[in-house]
C-alpha cells in the first residue's frame, strides 16, 4: 500500500524581471509528494515493476490533482517537468522508479494537454535537499523561452527511507525572453 506521508505545494509569482513588469505575471507550481520507499530494507530488489505498477498511477493522480488546486485549466500549462528524490538508504533508481514511466507520466502529459517529453531531475539527498525541476514547452521541447528551471524544498524531507516526486508547472517561459529558438538557429546556421 502506498505509505504518502505528506504532500507539499509551492508556488512562486514573477511580477517584475529586469527591472522590467511583465504583462502577465508567470507563476510556477511546484507539487511534492513525499511517500514511503517500498524498496529500503530489502536489500537488492531486481524486479521494481510490481511497485511501479500498482504505485505509480496514484503518485501521478494525486500530484495532478494538488497541481490543479492551483491553475485552472490545462490551458494555463505552458511548461511542465518532474523530479524525484530518494532519502540516502535507498537507490537513484528507486527515485527514477516513478517517474520514470509512461503510468506516472501520461497522467501529468495528459492533464495538461502536453505532448513533450517530460524533462526530469533524479538523485539522492537528505531531508531539505532542493528538488530541481527543468521544464520545457508542453508541446514544442526546443522552445528555449520555455527553458526554465524551478526549486524548492521540503525541510523534513526526504527522509531516509522516503521518496519526494515532484511535478512542476509554468503559466510562461522565462520572463522577456531574447535569445532565439533552435529553430531560428538552424535556419541562420544553414542547416535547414
């Protein structure tokens, strides 16, 4: 059974960038959930998928369902991300394990109306260790406006036999964006 010891929100509003006010302000959401790892203190487990399988699903629903308290539509959604951190007794790949499946993923992608691949951080990390979240375009990946990155923490976790996945969204790209996309690069380059 899925052991969600907490969920965790935070979002950060961006009114002024350079100096500069935005014509609409950019807020970013960060959506955690800090859950039990079901693999500390089995040793080394080789077959994950029993637990992705069953857990991965409901850690992707209940994160979408946090992250929709906070943004109306899926329409709001230009960028999106996710991340995972496992406490220090358990493995990288246990904090790859959810999110790295389409079960866990397809669920944000799809509440979303996202057709991009979901840009990731995974690692290992003490309790108040900063979950990065890299986002890209929901739907064009080599939009570099929408290169963004967002981190936050959870003081108390992750503990050492606990698991933070996260997703993370943007109502925009960078404020005032100026450096071209990949694009406008290989046409100037020759290459298209």
């Amino acid at each position: 059974m899925l052991q969600i010891r907490k969920v965790y929100t935070v979002v950060e509003e961006t009114r002024i960038e350079g100096g500069k006010e935005l014509d609409n302000p950019i807020r970013m959401i960060a959506t955690m959930l800090v859950m039990k790892n079901p693999w500390v203190g089995r040793g080394y487990v080789q077959d994950l998928m029993p637990e992705i399988n069953e857990y991965a699903p409901e850690i992707g629903e209940t994160l979408v369902n946090e992250l929709f308290k906070h943004i109306n539509t899926a329409d709001d959604v230009e960028a999106f991300g996710k991340a995972a951190v496992v406490g220090v007794d358990g493995e990288i790949e246990h904090a790859s394990a959810f999110i790295h499946t389409l079960k866990f993923g397809n669920k944000f992608r799809d509440s979303v109306k996202g057709k991009s691949i979901l840009s990731f951080t995974n690692k290992r990390g003490g309790a108040g260790s900063t979950v990065t979240i890299p986002m890209v375009h929901k739907n064009d990946d080599s939009k570099r406006s929408h290169y963004i990155t967002f981190e936050a923490s959870i003081p108390d976790a992750p503990r050492a036999d606990e698991i933070v996945v996260a997703i993370g969204a943007s109502t925009g790209g960078r404020p005032h964006p100026r450096t071209g996309d990949r694009h406008s690069d290989m046409v100037e380059m020759g290459l298209i």
